[in-house]
C-alpha cells in the first residue's frame, strides 16, 4: 500500500507541494519581503513589481508578505480543527462500535441529533453564543462535525472488532484498552487517515468562509479568508487583489482533496489485489 502511494507521482508532487507551503508558513518571516502589518498609503494598489511582486492593497500593505504570513492561521488552524474534531469523533466511534448496549444508543442518539442541523447555522449559532473569537470559530467546527466523523468510525469498527486476531486477543484475557489500543485503532488507522485528509479541504473552507464574513480571523490578521473579506471591499477599483488569496484557498484545498483520492486508492484492498 505504501509503495502503491509513493510511486503515485502526483500524490508525491502534492505531498511535496503541501510539506513546502508549511515550511514557508512556519518561517515566514524569513520568506515574506516586507512585514504584512507595514502600511503606506503612497503605495496603495501598486501593481505588480520586483518590490511588491503581487502588489499591494488599499493599505499599501505587501499583499504576496500577508499571503505567506496568511498560511500560519489558514493551515495550522485548520490542521488543530481537524485534530479536535478526529480525536472527539474516534473516541466516540470506538465505544459505541465496541461496547454497542446503551452506550452506542446514547451516543448514535446524540449524533443524529447534530446531524439533523445545517452545519453552518450550527456554527453561526456556537459563534454568537460564544462570541467571535478564532477559538470560538474552532470549538463551532469541531462541535458540529466530530458526529459525522463518529458514525463513519463506528462503521469501521463494526467492521473489524469480531476479526478473529481480535477475537484471539480477547480470549486470551488481553483488556479491552490494550485491544483497542493496539489491534483496533491500527486497523481503521488507514480509513482515518483517508479522512482527515479529505476533510482538511472542508476545515480550510470553512474557516476562510467564517474569516470573510468577520466571524473568524479579524483584521489585521493576514489571514485568506479575512485577505477576500477586504479585497471585496474595493472589488470595483483593485479587483486584482482578490486573486492571490482566492487562488491560494482553491489550490490548497484541491490539494489536499487529491491527496485523500491517492491514499483511498493506495488503501483499497481491491487495488491491493490488482
């Protein structure tokens, strides 16, 4: 399986991609030419050039240095999203696929009610309950998507938890945590993989989605979303400035969209057995 993925070329190419884009992030000072938050009003929608090489905005401001500064919070708060939410919904997953009884009623019960709602009235409702906050807008998505990721778990489990290493496992008087631990969450590790992957790309949107309605990262931040949510602003006279961050939420987001294909493929037993 392992072979099967790293001989695809463009899952490597897109593993590259990604690995190269957080590094930049990470050391952006080092990367970005001019500090994000500098404004000059002399230079305000100055077209592309050496000194500003995607121009500037209605601030004057580097809008290639708020770029690259944008992918600290577009990327890693996405990636922490998705950790909470992968977390909440494997445990949840695993006691109501292992244990069954009234804890997977209780449990199944409470995710058909989450899954019963809009996701994103439901995250407009945790943010103005909680108040905007960049954390309020992680604690919304992780509230209403850790029961989608439950019931795709639970599945899984149903799946593997009667296998007969399993059941060896058990027999033999090996605790249930020791079990789960080390034969149950490495047999469905593939299927959580190929889903937070996938799911990363609706983390990104989402947040961008929540920064360019103000509900998310505030100004100044250079964040994508908050980046779209000015450029909209002076859509008339500087439509340009729409295009870096527009361009860079798509890409990103197909990104890691193609590299949920190639690990679903490189884990498909059906592949396996070609």
């Amino acid at each position: 399986m392992g072979k099967r993925f790293v001989q695809n070329k463009m899952a490597m190419g897109i593993l590259l991609f990604l690995l190269l884009l957080s590094i930049v992030g990470i050391f952006a000072p080092f990367f970005a030419p001019h500090d994000p938050y500098e404004t000059n009003i002399i230079q305000k929608f100055a077209p592309f050039s050496l000194t500003y090489p995607l121009g500037t905005d209605q601030l004057g401001r580097c809008i290639l240095s708020r770029l690259i500064y944008g992918i600290r919070p577009t990327l890693f708060l996405s990636l922490l999203t998705m950790v909470g939410t992968i977390f909440i919904g494997t445990l949840m997953g695993v006691l109501s696929g292992y244990f069954r009884g009234p804890l997977e009623e209780v449990i199944m019960r409470l995710v058909d009610v989450m899954l019963s709602f809009p996701s994103q009235i439901m995250v407009f409702a945790v943010v103005a309950l909680l108040g905007v906050d960049v954390r309020n807008v992680i604690l919304a998505n992780v509230f209403i998507k850790w029961a989608w990721y439950a019931r795709m778990i639970r599945t899984n489990v149903l799946k593997y938890k009667d296998k007969n290493y399993i059941l060896y496992s058990r027999s033999i008087g090996n605790t249930t945590p020791y079990i789960i631990v080390k034969h149950l969450i490495p047999a469905i590790s593939s299927e959580l993989a190929v889903l937070a992957t996938l799911d990363m790309g609706w983390a990104i949107l989402n947040i961008s989605t929540l920064s360019f309605l103000g509900l998310g990262v505030q100004a100044p931040t250079p964040e994508w979303g908050a980046m779209l949510n000015e450029a909209k602003n002076v859509m008339t006279t500087n439509p340009v400035q729409m295009l870096a961050p527009g361009i860079a939420i798509v890409l990103v987001v197909a990104s890691f969209n193609f590299l949920g294909d190639a690990l679903r493929d490189a884990f498909d037993p059906k592949e396996a057995m070609a």
